[in-house]
C-alpha cells in the first residue's frame, strides 16, 4: 500500500511551523502587515500548488487493520467544560442536534441516531500533527457531500465553517470575551465535496469518546490535524472567511498557521 513520500510531507509540515511563528514569541513580529503579507502570499502559493500537484480527487493512503496504532493520541481539547456541551455529555448526547445552516437551500438539524442512518465511509488512515507526531485510526461516520447534498449548496457559496463546542484558554482576539469564542475552522467546497473528508461518530470502532471529540468531528485526510475539528455543533456555508473572527479562516489561523495544511 503506497505512502506519503517523506521529503513531501516534512517539507509541508515546516511551511506550517512556519506559519505559526506567532504562537512562539514573535506576536508583534507576525501581526506586522508586511510580515502578514508575506504568510498570506505563502499560504495562497501553497495552495496552488498543492491544488496543481496532489489534485482535487486523490485519495490520501488507506491502510490494513494492523497498522491502527495502539493509542490513539489525542489532540487539541481533550475535556472541554463548556457547561452546554457537559449536559449533553451526561445524556449520552440525545439532545444533540447538527444544525446545518447558511448558504444553503434548506437547513437541517440532524440527530446523532439520524446521521448514523446515512451513507457511511469507513476509512483508516493517518494522522498528521503540526507538532510533529502520527497516529494510525479507523474512522467511521457521513461523507460531508452526503450532508451538503440534502442541504443543498447555494451557487454563492464557497467555505465550509465548521463551529465547536470547545471554548480555548485564550478566548481569542484581544478583549474578547473568552466565554464567546469556541473552536472553528473552514475548508473550501473542493475538500468538502472529497471522499475521504467524512463527519466521524466513530473511531476504531466504537464511538468517540470525548477526549477525541465526541459526539462528531471533522476528518479531512489530506491535511494536517488542526483541520480536524472535534466537538462539532454546527455547519455553516459562507461565501467569505473575512467576518469570521479574525478572518482567517479558523481558531489556529487567526494565530499564524496556513488555512490550507494539506500534506
């Protein structure tokens, strides 16, 4: 079964330590508009060429049963106290509801039991951190095309943003509240639309638990792991990133890493 080829993937994985120079001490440095300048041009080549080189429609490699890694490490949140998703934890999340919403031609507010009534994708593949860590896992959940489909895209639309139950320690851009900002992130129509980025209820076989984003998390196999979002509640489509906080396109690109983190 084929593999990244490894120069490939750790030179992608240096654009993006790179591109979060400011979470290492260089803040004033990296929100300088000739530095963000800079990133940005790099960010928009980076997906260009990942675009011209990789293609819309390959497929990041599968592997076999007895590859899955032993632990799956987890990452990002890990046990988020946000008090709304903590009652829908202690009801085994029979409250939960995917709100689908936006440019769409009819929302929807699907249940956990309804989603795993869908089309399924199982699928066994790696994951990449930024830090510099892998892990093998199965996953299991909808095609998000499934999703889009039954909501129907509007022409207008571009991104899908994906918002979480998961609020982060630093609460976001300066003066905000940290009680009003929780985990986002965005992928455009093409990711969306491929056969390996699915909405994940299960992992290894049984479904998620918290520490790896229960009740749904996003997989998007091609790209570095804070793509991934976990905790999901609800799918926006957007035609614009700019009024999405600070419009960069998700929590840990408003902060310096690259919007598109394919590998």
């Amino acid at each position: 079964m084929s593999r990244d080829h490894p120069r490939r993937r750790d030179f992608l994985q240096a654009l993006a330590a790179i591109g979060g120079l400011a979470l290492s001490g260089c803040d004033r440095v990296a929100s300088a508009p000739r530095f963000r300048s800079v990133l940005d041009a790099a960010n928009s080549l980076t997906y260009r060429m990942q675009r011209l080189l990789v293609g819309a429609h390959r497929l990041a490699p599968e592997y076999g049963e007895a590859d899955i890694s032993p632990a799956f490490r987890p990452n990002g949140s890990t046990d988020p106290q946000d008090v709304d998703y903590l009652k829908l934890v202690g009801n085994h999340f029979a409250d939960w509801h995917l709100k689908v919403h936006g440019l769409v031609e009819h929302e929807l507010s699907l249940s956990l039991e309804e989603l795993r009534a869908l089309p399924t994708r199982t699928q066994i593949t790696r994951h990449d951190c930024v830090e510099g860590w892998s892990c093998i896992g199965k996953w299991t959940g909808v095609p998000l095309a499934e999703i889009l489909s039954r909501a129907g895209v509007r022409p207008e639309a571009r991104f899908v943003v994906v918002h979480c139950a998961d609020t982060l320690d630093d609460g976001g851009e300066s003066g905000a509240d940290p009680e009003s900002i929780r985990y986002y992130e965005s992928i455009d129509l093409i990711d969306a639309a491929h056969p390996q980025t699915i909405l994940a209820y299960d992992m290894n076989g049984t479904p998620l638990t918290v520490r790896h984003g229960a009740p749904l998390r996003l997989r998007v196999e091609r790209q570095l792991g804070y793509k991934m979002a976990k905790y999901i509640m609800r799918i926006e489509l957007v035609q614009s990133l700019t009024d999405l906080h600070g419009g960069r396109g998700g929590y840990w690109e408003d902060r310096g890493y690259e919007w598109y983190a394919g590998i």
